[in-house]
C-alpha cells in the first residue's frame, strides 16, 4: 500500500494549487485523478474578475476574490518560475458593456452598487468604450471598466502547476477514486479505481462536481456551461468585454496567440454534457451584436464544463465530512481566481498555520442543507 500524509481527489487548478503549496509545506502529497484539468479547468475562461463578476448579496464572495486576486501576482511569478511555463497572465482590466436601454440601466444600478462597496469602476460612454476596444459595436450604449480585474490561460495554468507540483517532489495518480476509506474517527485514505488503496490521514476533496459522489454530505452540484474557442488575429480584443444583452450575459477573453474564448450558458441540467445548437447560437448572437467582428474568426472549439456549484454560490473551504477530511470544492464560476487562497486556506489547515481571515465565511459545516 502506498503512503502519503495527504491525498489530494482532483487535479484540476484547485486540487493541483492546494497540492503544489502543501508539498511546499513539507508533506509528501498524492494527487489522485484519471484527466488532469479535463474537468471545469478546460472549459474554464480564467478571469480573474471579482469586481466585474460581483451579484448582489454576494459580498463574502466578493471579499474572498478580492483576497486572492491580491495573491495572484506573486503565485504567478512563482509558478511560472518553477514550472518554466508562461501563464499567458493579463491585467488590463474588464470593460463591461451595455447593449439595451434596459442593459443600461442595469448597469447604471451595478456601479451605483460597486461604489457603495468602493471598488474602483470608472463609468465610460459608449464612444469611450470604444476607444478602448475600436472592434466594439457602434450600438455599444455605455460602460464600466474595472481596471483591477486580470485572467489568465487555464490550460496552461494546469500545465504549470503539473510539473511545480511534480518538480517539488509531488506525485501524481492517474486514477478515479471511488471511495474514501474511514474507520471510525479516523481517515485511512482512499480507495482509486484499479484497487489498491493510497494511505494518509488527511483528504483533501477537490473534485469539483463530481465531489458530492465522494461524499454524499457535500452540497455541491454541477452549473452546465457551454463555452466556444475562436481564433483570430492577435490583438483583436485588448481586454475582458463582458456585456448585457437585452438581459443576457456574455464575455469575450482575449489571449496572447489570437485566441478569444467566448462564454458562457448557465445551465441546470445536472451533467449533461451536450453542446446544443440553442447554446451556441445564443453565445454567438449576443456576443456578436456587442463585437460584429467576431463573425470573421474561426470557431475551433465547443466545450461543455460544469461548474461545482453551492447553494450560496461560496465554496467549501475547510474541515469536513469526517476528521482528517478538508473540502476545498464548490468554486462555482470562479475556481481559478480562487485557487491561490484556497491552497494557502488548505495547506494552513493540513499544517496548523494561519487560515486566512476571508476564507471563514467558507465553512462546508455553515449549515446550507
Ligand atoms: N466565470 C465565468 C463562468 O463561470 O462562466
């Protein structure tokens, strides 16, 4: 039987994050999953956005972004250091637009909003937006820029954090877990797939979705989104546009190679994992009226991911399920902002050192069912 002090169930940038900074911590480490970052990670757009993705009544999450958007500039630096692979890391900011009367007004609310709590948004007419992004519509009414937000490639984050973690002495598990085994009072560690069993008295759950079929008593369900891949010309878009069309919500995230991913449905149909033709044309008709110039590039890619959700939209951050059990799952729409301060979260945990302060209103104990 193989030994570890702690296993890690999920190897996406949550469960890959919080495992690289545990082995940096001193502890011999197991990540166990079949697909490294085949899960949400994919799918995901990696915006780094807490302001521009701040909702009403949300403000402990807003708090908890803000925490770790301050941390990831020094956890880039020190990933890329360590891995040898660029991030394709941004921090121009988001330019949210308005296309309706109705949009508008819903934007005028949002920064009346995000002035109360202080954040930094600028209010832009619809020709200053434009002059930040020439290949926005003429229809384009007015705007927000929050100047703070950043993103950054997943793919290639989960690639990095894949050789820091195996560069720091990390070993990786291509299987499925299918059970935790506890005894009593006592975590022994999990049982993979192909049989034999990976000892260690602590289990980190970072299986996204799927952490509810690890344990039951999780309160996590999968959000289906539908995301596309575009390519064009570098530079075609110079930061994050997300808009409001007539209601519904669209974003644009530009990449240094050209790429521009293009999200996201929200979907409750549990893991159905289809790309619909009602999925793809809405992304594309809203996202169009706000950049008609996206009808020109090349659509190389429709994937489905499923977003872990909660039914506060918090994570689940800290002891649970049983001792020597940490959660750190349920990031809904915002695993990779998260994941620095949920590994420093989870690595204090495992080694008794501080939690940081905005991780608190995270508690998978918190009483959500
Ligand atoms: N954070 C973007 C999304 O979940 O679609």
């Amino acid at each position: 039987m193989r030994g570890y002090d702690v296993v890690v169930v999920g190897g996406g940038v949550v469960g890959l994050s919080a495992a690289w900074r545990a082995v940096q911590g001193g502890l011999s480490v197991a990540v166990v999953d079949p697909d490294p970052g085949a899960g949400a990670s994919h799918a995901a757009a990696g915006m780094l956005a807490p302001v521009s993705e701040v909702t009403y009544t949300e403000e402990p999450l807003l708090r908890l972004g803000l925490a770790s958007l301050e941390r990831w500039p020094s956890f880039r630096d020190e990933l890329q250091e360590e891995s040898g692979v660029d991030l394709d890391y941004r921090a121009e900011g988001t330019l949210e637009v308005a296309y309706g009367p109705d949009d508008m007004a819903y934007l005028e609310d949002l920064a009346a909003f995000e002035q109360t709590l202080g954040l930094p948004v600028e209010r832009l007419t619809g020709r200053e937006c434009r002059k930040f992004e020439p290949m926005l519509s003429p229809s384009v009414r007015g705007g927000l820029l929050a100047a703070g937000d950043a993103w950054v490639n997943p793919r290639l984050v989960v690639r990095a954090l894949l050789a820091a973690f195996e560069r720091a002495g990390g070993t990786l598990v291509r299987d499925r877990v299918t059970e935790l085994v506890v005894d009593g009072d006592e975590t022994r560690g999990v049982r993979p797939a192909s049989g034999e069993e990976l000892s260690a008295s602590r289990v980190v759950i970072a299986a996204g979705s799927w952490s509810a079929s690890l344990a039951p008593g999780l309160p996590v369900r999968p959000v289906k989104g539908q995301i596309l891949r575009l390519r064009g010309p570098k530079g075609f878009l110079s930061r994050c546009v997300r808009g409001k069309v007539h209601g519904s919500s669209v974003y644009l995230v530009p990449r240094g190679d050209g790429e521009v991913t293009l999200g996201a449905t929200v979907e409750e149909l549990g893991f159905d994992g289809r790309v619909t033709a009602g999925g793809v044309y809405e992304l594309l008709r809203d996202a169009r009226e706000l950049v008609p110039g996206i009808t020109e590039l090349e659509l190389v890619e429709t994937t489905v991911g499923f977003r872990p959700g909660t039914p506060d939209n918090l994570p689940l951050i800290g002891p649970a399920v049983a001792p020597g059990v940490i959660a750190a799952t349920g990031h809904h729409r915002s695993g990779v902002l998260l994941a620095p301060v949920t590994a420093e979260a989870v690595t204090a945990f495992l080694t008794g050192g501080d939690v940081p302060d905005a991780v608190r209103s995270c508690d998978p104990e918190r009483g959500l069912r």
